[in-house]
C-alpha cells in the first residue's frame, strides 16, 4: 500500500505541524509530564488517522466492456429511478455509494470509454445522504460513452467533512475501467445513473470495492460475461 498523491502535501506539513509543538511543549512546559505525553499521544493518533484517509490500497482490477464497476468504496444507500435533469433530462436508474471517513477516497471510472460531457458545479455542503446533496453540493458530473454502447453518468460529491473535488478527466478524453478519475478528500459519495434497463448487481447496505465490485450490468445486443 502507497500514499496517494493528493495526500503527501498535507501530511508533510500536517507532520512538521505536530513535531513542533510537541517539541515547544516539551521545551517550555517541561513540568506537565502528564499533559505533553498525553498530547504527544493524541498528536500520533491524529497522524495516523489523517494517513489513513489518504491511503492508496493495490487493486486487482475487474474490467469488462458492459459491467459497471464501482467507483468508490463504500455502501450503496440508493438505488432508486430518478429524473435526471443536467445532461439526459429523462428518467434513469440511480446507484449512490456513500463513502465514509475511513473508506479508500480515491474515485475509479466505473466504465471505459469516451468523456462526452464534464462539469465542475460549486455549491454547498449538506450531509452526503441528504436527498439534496445530488444536486446542491460541490460536485462533478461525467458523463461516459460506454464501449458497450450506453452512456453512464457519474458524479462526485462532496459532504459536510468533504471540502474538496479533485479530478483527473476532461472532455473528449478516453478512460479505462479502473483507473483513477479523482479523489474526495475526506470522503462522501459518488452517484451513478444509467438506462432504466440496467441490471442492478448490487442491494441497499451492501459494501462495495472501487474498481472490483460489480455494480450492475448494461443492456447490449452482444454476449456478456454473465450471459446475453
């Protein structure tokens, strides 16, 4: 396991941060033996924590033309037919995973493909299962022309801890299953909408791997790995 890139800056100073006061402590409060080891212990688990936030796991990466793969890891807490309203404007089927503090942060394409559309939308910054963080938070929309022929839509959305997008894709680039497309800092979700005939692979609670769980699978007219 690596750290990831988005995270090294931050640790760096976070680090030098603690070490110094730590070592003022010690320096000028020499007597309150209790009290520094007890911040200098509060100091390495704050550490640690902010490193694990920011961890980069190896992968063995599942791809397949027509299964969607998840993006993130975490727990689906939606699945559901909504109106989608920014880039089809007609109903699709809505996959939310939502991605706590101690969950790997990193964002995966789900799919491979074309990016047709890419938008950076400012905004708030409700609660990540708040109905209305979709469409109200900081967010990313991508929209995917699949190789398997259906386009996919996915989006990353920031939360209450979540305070910044960051994102590797552009319009008209050409993305590969699996490979890294962002990352949320701190965490939080990531929606996915995709044709009403799509085959969900996956239920409500259930956790979910970036880049190995099978979340659903498209409509083709070609054989598919589970069948045709």
């Amino acid at each position: 396991m690596k750290i990831h890139k988005e995270g090294r800056r931050i640790l760096f100073f976070t680090l030098l941060a603690l070490l110094a006061l730590n070592l003022l402590l010690f320096q000028f409060n020499a007597r309150a033996v209790t009290f520094n080891r007890i911040f200098a212990g509060a100091s390495v688990i704050a550490f640690l924590l902010l490193l694990q936030f920011f961890r980069s796991p190896f992968r063995n990466l599942l791809t397949h033309e027509d299964l969607l793969i998840a993006p993130a890891d975490g727990k689906v807490v939606v699945i559901e037919d909504v109106h989608e309203p920014e880039y089809f404007d007609d109903m699709r089927k809505q996959i939310s995973i939502f991605m706590s503090p101690i969950n790997v942060h990193i964002t995966r394409n789900p799919i491979s493909g074309i990016v047709r559309y890419f938008k950076y939308h400012p905004g708030n910054y409700l609660v990540a299962w708040h109905p209305k963080s979709s469409t109200k938070n900081e967010r990313t929309t991508v929209v995917v022309q699949s190789e398997a022929g259906p386009m996919v839509l996915f989006r990353q959305i920031a939360g209450a801890m979540a305070r910044r997008i960051v994102w590797y894709v552009n319009e008209g680039d050409e993305v590969s299953q699996g490979e890294e497309f962002g990352f949320i800092k701190f965490g939080s979700r990531v929606d996915l909408f995709v044709p009403l005939d799509t085959e969900v692979k996956v239920q409500i609670g259930e956790k979910v791997k970036g880049g190995q769980t099978v979340i659903a699978q498209l409509k083709t007219n070609q054989g598919t790995l589970f069948g045709s």
